[in-house]
C-alpha cells in the first residue's frame, strides 16, 4: 500500500470501531466528536505533510527492509543523519499543530524494540527479532499508527509488580496458550491511544526474578477483543463543545490522552517480542524513554515556536513591542527554546550503531535533553504569560463578542494597538491561554515534566552515565594527586628571588 492520505487515515480509525468512553458514556461516532477530532487532526497531519514534496527529506525516510519510502514514523533509524532528521521532523510537526501529535511513541517503541529483541534473541536463543521486523514491515507497508504503550498505573510504588495487593496494576501474562498469551491490565496516559490502529505493549519498569509475568512485550491491534479506552481530560477541554472557534484557542490541533484496558487480551506468539524474560526490560524502558526524550528536544521546541510567535504578536498588538524589556524576554524565550533543540540534535549526532544494526541516541544527551525540558518550557511560558498580560484570563467569551448589545462594548474597552481589530487580539491571547493554561498546556506544560519520564528518572540515568570516576581522574591527574611531594620546596619566595626568575 502506498502512503495514505489524511483522509483516508481518518477513515480507517473510524472503520476499527474502537471501545471509547468520554464522561461516562461509550462513544459511536469518535473521528468526529468535537474533544477528540482536533487530535485526530494531529496526526492526520503527519500524513498530510509527508505528501508535500518540500518536506519529503524530513517525513520520509527508506525503509532498510524493503528499500521504500516509508514515513518517518515507522522507519527504523540507519544513521545519525535519520536521528537528527527525526527530531527536525518534530519541531516541524510541532510548529504546525501547536500540540502534541502522538505519532512518535510508535516510532520510539519500535526503535527500542528493534535492538532489545535482537539482544534478547542472542543473549536466550529466542526468536523474536525476526517476528519483529516482519511487524515493522507491515506496519511500513500499511503506513500505520503504532502506539508505544508503556506506563502502568504502578498502584503502590513501594512494592514490586508481584508484590502488589491487585495484581492487574502492572499488565501482565494471565495465561500462557500454544497459540499465543492472554494479558491483563493497563496502560496509563497513554499519548495517543484512541488515534492509532496498533498498540505495542512494553514493560514499565525494570523487572527482577518473581516478575516474570509482567516482563512482557507484544503487539496487538487497537480494536482486540477486550481492548477498551477511558479518554482523558484536559483543561477547558468543555471549551470544545461550544459551537466558537474563539475560545478554545487553538480550534484545528489538541493532544490526546486515555487509560487504554486489557481485560483477557490474547495475543498470537508471532505478535509476542518479550515474555518472561526480566533482564531485558530494563533496557527496553531504558532505550524507549531515552527516544522519547530526543524526541522533547524536537516537539516541544516546535510548539515553543507558536508561543513565542505568539507572544511577540501578542506584544505588537499590545503597542509594547519597541519596549526594550519585552525584546529581551522574546531572546529569553528563543535561548531556551533553541537549547532544547540543540540538546536534541547532540543526542542524535553523537548516536550510536546498535548490534542490531539499527542506530541510537546517545542516552546521557538525550537525558539531559528532558531534564532541560523539565524546565525549560515553564520559563518560556511564564514569559509569554508575562508579555501577554492579565487580559489572557479575563476576556470576555465569544458570545459576549458577537452579541449585538454587548459585543461592541467588549471591542471598545478591549482594543489594543491602533490597527488591530480586536477580535484579532483576542484570538491571539486566547492561543496563549490555550498553550499555557489549556488544552495544549497538557502537552507543553505538564507531559513536559512527567512524559517519557519525571525529572528524577532522568537524575537517575545521567547519574549512572555521568562518569564520575573519568572527571575525577582528570582533576587527580592536574591536580598531581598521589604525586611524591617535596616538602623542602614549599618556601615562600622572597622578593630578591622572584624578580630573578
Ligand atoms: Fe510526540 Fe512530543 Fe507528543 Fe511525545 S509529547 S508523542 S514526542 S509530540
Ligand atoms: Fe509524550
């Protein structure tokens, strides 16, 4: 199959008839209910980029295993150059959309994947890379979403996955048939989950001996018997509701989160890339969230553009934008922003071949890239919220706007810089709010701390990788630790002396 179009993949999400509850209810018609359709969007934007010629060196790549052109979001990564083009590929995405586009936790999985199972396969004669790339391939060849699932709800953190009072916590094998396994549990905050037409399954954590059960990685399609979805919500996600484009801010684009249910879920052996094997999952964490880090250091700088774009917009038609302050808060917010991409870009070109083949970012980079992102993105958007003003959170609806009594009102005392129509002004804060405090703040604010990760994760991995032993070698060494000292030499000079040296 070639590349789809944007509209035929929202026709085959709508044709997989997925088990989808919001507020309480089970949804029918999802592809076009107001709260989950600008996420949907999202990814339609994914394909609908790869078909434009100008971006084709970004969104598409050559699969190393038939020698096509696949999206970029199911290639495999054969050099430096592909790890670097994927993260520009996000800033561009993120650029477009303002939100998360929940395309790359697939790309992540299946990369992490890749190395892990042939690893695996080495280390324990298993035969699970082969079954991989046959799946890689069809989803290439099909031109799929795949979503990475990792996170398990985890109940008390305190005890490991056996350990706990309700073993469906953490998902695991329940049962072990000739045909294939059947697994039960969750995954949480899943990124993406409503929108994809597969799910590939991951441990959460590194396992130990007893948790042989939870060790387990496999694929399956979205709409498996006892596949179900519990949508998340947003802030102001009602706002989508309202028949306006206005108020939402962002009215085309949106994230998208769920907790995604295993209830008996069986699985075919062919679809089965871990089972039981507790050494390996650490590495599978390891090297899924360490792409999806890189990934931060693409996405969020593309949706840290649309802010500082808009903010700076916001400064115009406030008539500040000659004020010295507010230029040196927009050079505030692009210092950060472009150190998150340049993080971003050193993990990739200092990325590595894998024994599989396939090549990886450099995990200390690429954990310092989303450490950074911890934080980065909470000063950008304090700055913008800064520039933008406390109109942002106190205007007026839309309805107050287009009311014939009323509206002229609010565009009289809510006129900015002369030649800015107002409804324009408002627009623009509300995109501000939208990204900040709304909707897409889900994406920009908080997944930046807690997605593919919280902060201490990371501490932990730059810590173990930081080589401290090397440093300390190299102060010892300047230093002249451990050197036989003569104390006979430790006089201070007398002046005669130094003037003769
Ligand atoms: Fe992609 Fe960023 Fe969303 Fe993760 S948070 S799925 S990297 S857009
Ligand atoms: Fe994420």
């Amino acid at each position: 199959m070639a590349l789809r179009t944007p509209e035929e993949f929202v026709q085959s999400l709508a044709d997989l008839h997925l088990q989808i509850y919001l507020f309480g209810e089970k949804l029918d018609d999802y592809v076009n209910h107001p709260i989950i359709r600008p996420s949907i969007n999202c990814i339609a934007m994914t394909y609908e980029l790869a078909r434009q010629p100008e971006f084709a060196d970004l969104m598409l790549a050559t699969s190393h295993l038939t020698g096509n052109k696949v999206n970029r979001f199911t290639h495999i990564h054969q050099s430096t150059d592909d790890l670097a083009k994927k993260v520009k590929m996000q800033r561009l995405l993120g650029q477009k959309t303002g939100s998360c586009f929940q395309r790359c936790v697939g790309m992540d999985a299946i990369n992490a994947l890749y190395s892990v199972t042939y690893e695996t396969d080495q280390a324990k004669g298993t035969e699970y890379h082969a079954r991989f790339k046959k799946y890689v391939q069809y989803l290439q060849e099909n031109d799929l979403v795949a979503d990475g699932a990792m996170t398990d709800p985890k109940g008390d953190r305190g005890l490991a996955p056996h350990e706990q009072p309700d073993p469906d916590v953490y998902l695991h094998i329940v049962e072990r048939r000739d045909e294939g396994i059947v697994v039960r549990g969750a995954k949480a905050h899943q990124t993406g989950a409503c929108n994809s037409h597969e799910i590939i399954v991951m441990p959460t954590v590194a396992m130990r001996e007893g948790d042989e059960d939870y060790a387990v990685s496999f694929s399956c399609p979205a709409n498996a018997r006892g596949v179900y979805y519990i949508y998340g919500r947003q802030s102001c996600d009602t706002r989508k509701l309202e028949d306006n484009d206005l108020d939402v801010g962002n009215a085309r684009f949106g994230g998208q989160e769920a907790l995604m249910v295993f209830d008996d879920v069986f699985v075919p052996w062919e679809n089965v890339y871990l089972c039981g094997e507790v050494e390996f999952s650490g590495a599978l964490v390891e090297r899924f969230a360490g792409f999806h880090r890189q990934s931060y250091g693409g996405c969020k700088v593309g949706v840290g553009d649309v802010l500082i774009g808009a903010a700076a917009t916001a400064a115009d038609m406030n008539g500040v934008a000659k004020a010295s302050h507010i230029k040196d808060k927009l050079i505030e917010m692009t210092h950060l922003n472009e150190t998150l991409f340049s993080c971003g870009l050193a993990c990739s070109h200092e990325g590595v071949q894998m024994p599989a083949g396939n090549y990886q970012i450099d995990m200390l980079l690429a954990n310092v890239c989303k450490q950074n992102v911890t934080r980065f993105p909470y000063e950008i958007a304090r700055l913008a919220e800064d520039i933008a003003g406390g109109l942002m959170v106190t205007m007026p609806s839309a309805q107050d706007l287009a009311d014939e009594k009323i509206g002229p009102i609010v565009e009289k005392f809510f006129v900015g810089q002369c030649d800015t129509p107002t409804i324009d002004r408002m627009r623009i804060l509300r995109l501000v709010e939208n990204l900040t405090l709304g909707t897409a703040a889900v994406g920009y604010r908080t997944e930046s701390m807690h997605g593919a990760g919280s902060p201490q994760a990371q501490r932990i991995m730059i810590g173990r990788q930081s080589n401290i032993n090397h440093k300390k070698e190299l102060a010892k060494a300047l230093a002249g630790v451990g050197k036989p000292w003569d104390k006979g030499k430790a006089k201070v000079p007398t002046a005669e002396a130094s003037h003769r040296r």
